[in-house]
C-alpha cells in the first residue's frame, strides 16, 4: 500500500511538471 502510495505521488508530480512545462510553452 505504502508503495503504490509513492508510485501514485510520483505520477501526480510528474504530471504536474509537465503541465507546467506546458503552460510555459504557451506563455512563451
């Protein structure tokens, strides 16, 4: 459970990253 946790955190930061790569492209 623990480590499904983790796994379930790292996804969300990781798409949060990308959604704010993604809205420097369109600030750009």
């Amino acid at each position: 459970m623990n480590k499904c946790n983790m796994q379930l955190r790292h996804m969300t930061r990781k798409v949060m990253t990308e959604q704010k790569n993604n809205a420097k492209v369109i600030v750009m």
